[in-house]
C-alpha cells in the first residue's frame, strides 16, 4: 500500500497542485485515464471547499490531502480542521462578515458536494469535532511494479 | 495553467452581443477573476453575452457559481447569458448539477449569437 499525504496552507492557489499531484498519483495507481478527469474535479472540490472551511473560520492549520494505493481501490480523504460544533456551525462564518458574500460560499459550498456526489460512487462525509474528512475512492487496477 | 479572458462585440439579428471567449482553468483560484469580468461588462451595460468556453481545460463548482452570478446579473436588467461548449468533461460537469436547464448552450459562437427567444 502505497501513500502520498500532501499538506497546503489553505490558499485557493494550492488547490490546482493538489489536483495535479492527485491525478499523477491515480494514474500510477492505475485508474483508468477516463475517470482521471473525474478524480482532478472530485479532489480539486474536496480542496477548495476545504480551503473555504479554514478561511471564513480563520483556521490557519493547512489543509490535509492522503491519497492511498490500494489493492483494487485508489483512495482520497481531504480533511480539513473544523470542527462541528452542533447544527448551527455552518452559521460560524456569519460574525461580521458581509452577509451576501457567505451566502454565496454556502452556496458554492453545497454545489461543490453536490458535483463531488454526482461525480463519485463511493464518497463519505463525516465530520468530527477535530475537523471533516471527505473520503473517496475509485477502483484501480494494481500495476504490477516495473523496475525502472 | 492560469485562466485567459478576452472580450469582443459582435452583433447578431436580436442585437449587439458581446462574447467573452475564456481560456485555460477556471477553479477557486482563477473564477474570481471571471467574476469581475462579468460584473465589470453588466455595470457597463452590456446585459447579453455569449462565454465561450472552449479553450476552457478546467471547470469546478466555483467556476459554476461565477457563471450563475452572471447570469442572475444580466436577467436582472432582462439580458441573456449564453454558453459555447462541445467539450464532454465540462458539459457533464453542467449535467450532473441540472445547469443545463438554466443556461443555453451552444455550439458555435454564431449560433449563440444569432439565438433570440
């Protein structure tokens, strides 16, 4: 089983190399090259939603990306570190901030899990009071390792 | 690769269009970008445009919320906001979140440009 963990700093630039580095990752994982441009989208919405969590809290914590090969599977969790504190946690971001503006990041927001569900089979998430974790998994055929 | 935006007038049979042909990624990074660009075009007064997203490599939920903001903008002074796009990876991405039924999407420029209804 092989892993790669990626850290970035929560910064809308990072997500396009998290994206990058997922999809290199799960082409050696040996996911089929039509669903890469799934796992790019799926991993790059994961992130950004994840950036946005860690921003509107003012989380400076970096975002957290482990991408896993596995025997028949290549698996992605992005956590990110805030906590649910309840039902209204969603409602943290209100404090001061203009109201339109987090209103329109709810929104992207749920579109965001809305892709992520409608791209992905097998996605769970869960939130914890340390962070959430969106994992999401796509089969893979093992490649037999090739001495270089 | 960074996100290329390019604007342009032409007119068509309903009117004067104006086309802004968007290049490269548009994610959480480069959408705001985008964003500006409309809002700039409808406080000038240009309330139909046609985006042409062909030369568009990347589209995520971000880019899609831009393009809902636009089109909530333009329909606010009774414009249109239509869309160019043959590329299957992005017109799925429209697909799966149901904005196929609430933007036309063309195939062509021209075609986009001569539509009225």
């Amino acid at each position: 089983m092989a892993t790669v963990e990626l850290r970035f700093s929560a910064q809308p630039e990072h997500v396009r190399t998290a994206r990058l580095v997922a999809a290199a990752v799960a082409r050696r994982a040996g996911v089929e090259e039509a669903v890469l441009d799934e796992v790019r989208l799926a991993v790059g919405e994961a992130c950004s939603r994840a950036v946005g969590l860690h921003r509107s809290h003012g989380i400076t914590a970096p975002v957290r990306v482990v991408l896993a090969e596995e025997e028949k599977t290549f698996s992605i969790e992005v956590g990110d570190e805030v906590p649910t504190s309840g039902a209204g946690s969603t409602a943290a971001s209100a404090d001061g901030g203009a109201a339109t503006e987090d209103t329109d990041a709810e929104g992207e927001d749920e579109m965001g899990l809305a892709v992520i569900s409608g791209l992905v089979d097998d996605v769970e998430v869960s939130t914890t009071e340390y962070g959430g974790v969106i994992r999401m998994s796509w089969p893979a055929t093992s490649v037999v390792a090739t001495t270089p | 690769m960074d996100l290329s935006l390019s604007t342009r007038n032409v007119s068509g049979p309903g009117g004067d269009r104006t086309v802004v042909e968007v290049g490269g990624e548009i994610d959480v990074y480069t959408a705001p970008k985008l964003r500006e660009q409309l809002v700039e075009l409808v406080n000038d007064g240009s309330y139909h445009l046609v985006v042409d997203m062909e030369g568009v490599d990347f589209l995520d939920s971000t880019g899609l919320g831009v393009l809902v903001g636009g089109l909530k903008r333009v329909r606010a002074h009774e414009g249109s906001l239509r869309l160019v796009c043959n590329q299957e990876r992005i017109l799925k991405i429209f697909r799966i979140t149901g904005l196929t039924k609430v933007f036309p999407i063309h195939t062509t420029v021209d075609e986009a440009v001569a539509a009225t209804d």
